[in-house]
C-alpha cells in the first residue's frame, strides 16, 4: 500500500479508458460536421489543392461522386464554394453556381443540407470580396450589399438550402434576409460568417478558389475582423444575429476560440466553428513529418471546439469523422 499522505482528488477521473469515457464533458458526433465542397467550371479533370491532402476542386462531372462518397462516410451537410472558369470585370453572371446547386439538389434532394458561400471573391477580377471603387482601393459597401443579396436570391431558388455570405459588408444579412422573404424563400436559412478574421490562414483555400486579393488593396483588412479586435468581432456577431441570421459561425476556429465561448455566453443562436484551410494543413503537415497522430491531433482540434461552444464544425477532416470518432479511446 502506498502510503495516502496526498490522497487522490481529480485522478481518478482519469483512471481507465471507460471511467474517462463516462465522465467525458464534450462529446463529438459526426452529424455535427460540415464539409467543404469546391466545384470549378469548365475544369476537365479534379485538381488537387497546395497543402490540402486528400481535398481536391471537382468537376461539373465529379462533384455527384464527391458528394455520393462523402455520404457514405456519414457526412450529408455541405459548404459548396463555386468557382466559375473566367473573372467577370462586372459581375452579375451566377449562373455555375445556380447550375451546380441545381444539379446536386436533382440528384440527392433532402438526402443532403446543401449551404452555398455566397461571396464575390471568385468572380472579381481583384480577388476582393465586393464591389471597389474606381481606384481599386476600397470596398463599396452599399453596392456590394446589393449584388451579394441578389446572388443569394439565385443560390436560393436553385434550392441551396442555407446562404452562408462570407464578404463580410455590413448589413447584407438584414438585405438577404428580406429578400429571399420577399421571394417566398422564408425557410432558406442564413449562416453569416459572423466573426470572419483577416488571416494568414485562408492560403490554401485561396489557392482553391483562385480568390486571392490583389489590385490596390492587397489584404482584406478593411472588411475583415483584426485579430486584435476581439469587441468588433463580437459586437458584428451579435448584429449578425439580430439582422436575422440563424447560424452564427467563427473563422479561423481554433484560434478563435475566445470567441466562440464568448459567443455562447450571448446568443442562443447555434455556433458554427470553421477550422481553415491553413489550420487544417498544419495538423496535415506535423502528421507527415510524424510528429502528431493525424487522427488524435483533429480529434484534440474538435474536443477544443466542442468546449468552447461550437454546435457544428466546417472540417476538411469531416469524412473522416464517423470512423475516427468511433474508434476513438478516450
Ligand atoms: C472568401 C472565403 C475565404 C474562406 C472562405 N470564404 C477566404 C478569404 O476570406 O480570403 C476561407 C476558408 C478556408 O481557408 O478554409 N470569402
């Protein structure tokens, strides 16, 4: 016998497998994740993405296999990001995306919660997420308002079942609210990126969606969250919410996490929490050097967003999730 001078308080929380399983705090489900879709007009053959393994931009032919494999791994909810084949120097022609989520919404219907990004940054020419004035140097936000609530209509009455606007203008959830309630579209749901930081770490995904800014404004600080700002952050949130949206989502996520907790306190609105391109290719990078277990590590990410409130999570990993979830030990 040991002798019980420092009797044991906590540990035994800790002291098999099962008793850590029981007592668990947080729990994940792969029902609660998103997974990223990304479909390119005009591509013939799916590309791969720089520092995203296992995430490739599919075809107009591809993107029924994508979604079809996606499902038999236990993942039905989607974040479709359309990328069209040409810039538009006056954008106004939505009509990959209105073919896309038509195509997709024939061929699995309710099977699949289909939310489509709806953001400019892949049509413009600069990369920008709105419309810039005439010397390229700032983000009107009036006529961006205008012209992302109007491509929310389109992605609507293709039957996107959420819009999910990641521009980041103010006062587009109220505008797109409004208007896909004028259009009788009042059971389209809105998930606002609601606390979208400018960050280092949308390099993959840029890359993705040929969306990186460029032209006189070279970053998108100006509309952006400052990852020194947390009371902007959360006060665009909280107006997010009282403009109508009904998921409120944090990005970057893991780094966020402040946030999201403060998020939970004041809403009762379900969060969503986005791990990133570039979040995600840090967990893939240590896993190939072997210095995490890939799995564990995303695991460890989750548990995280779980704590701090998230409701569901936007993952690369996501098609992943049943089976690491299931075999997991705690
Ligand atoms: C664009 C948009 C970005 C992401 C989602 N929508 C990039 C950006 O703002 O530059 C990032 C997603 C990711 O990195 O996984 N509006």
């Amino acid at each position: 016998m040991e002798n019980l001078r420092y009797p044991l308080t906590q540990r035994r929380y800790r002291t098999s497998p099962l008793m850590r399983e029981l007592t668990a705090s947080v729990r994940l489900s792969h029902k609660q994740f998103i997974i990223p879709l990304f479909v390119e007009e005009g591509l013939s053959q799916p590309r791969e993405v720089k520092g995203l393994p296992g995430i490739q931009v599919e075809t107009a032919a591809t993107v029924e296999q994508a979604v079809t494999k996606a499902i038999q791994s236990g993942i039905n909810k989607f974040l479709l990001f359309p990328v069209p084949a040409a810039k538009q120097e006056v954008v106004g022609d939505f009509s990959f995306a209105v073919r896309t989520i038509r195509q997709l919404k024939a061929v699995f219907g309710p099977e699949i919660w289909l939310a489509a990004d709806c953001c400019l940054c892949s049509y413009t020419t600069h990369g920008h997420c709105g419309i810039l004035d005439s010397s390229l140097t700032r983000m009107l936000n009036n006529a961006s308002v205008e012209l992302i609530s109007r491509y929310a209509a389109e992605l609507a009455v293709a039957g996107a079942d959420c819009i999910a606007p990641s521009d980041m203008t103010d006062g587009r959830i109220a505008a797109i609210r409004s208007r896909l309630d004028a259009l009788g579209y009042d059971t389209v749901s809105i998930m606002s990126y609601a606390a979208k930081f400018s960050s280092q770490f949308y390099g993959p995904f840029r890359d993705a969606c040929h969306s990186a800014p460029s032209a006189g404004l070279s970053d998108r600080k100006t509309y952006q969250h400052s990852p020194f700002n947390r009371e902007d952050a959360i006060a665009s949130a909280l107006r997010d919410d009282q403009e109508g949206a009904d998921i409120l989502m944090v990005k970057p996520a893991a780094l966020y996490t402040d946030i999201l907790l403060t998020l939970k306190q004041e809403t009762r609105k379900p969060l969503a929490a986005y791990h990133v391109s570039g979040e995600y290719a840090a967990v893939e990078s240590l896993a190939q050097q072997g210095l995490v277990s890939r799995a564990a590590a995303h695991l460890e990410v989750w548990a995280a967003l779980n704590r701090a409130g998230a409701a569901m999570i936007i993952s690369y990993a996501a098609g992943e999730a049943r089976g690491w979830i299931e075999r997991m030990t705690y």
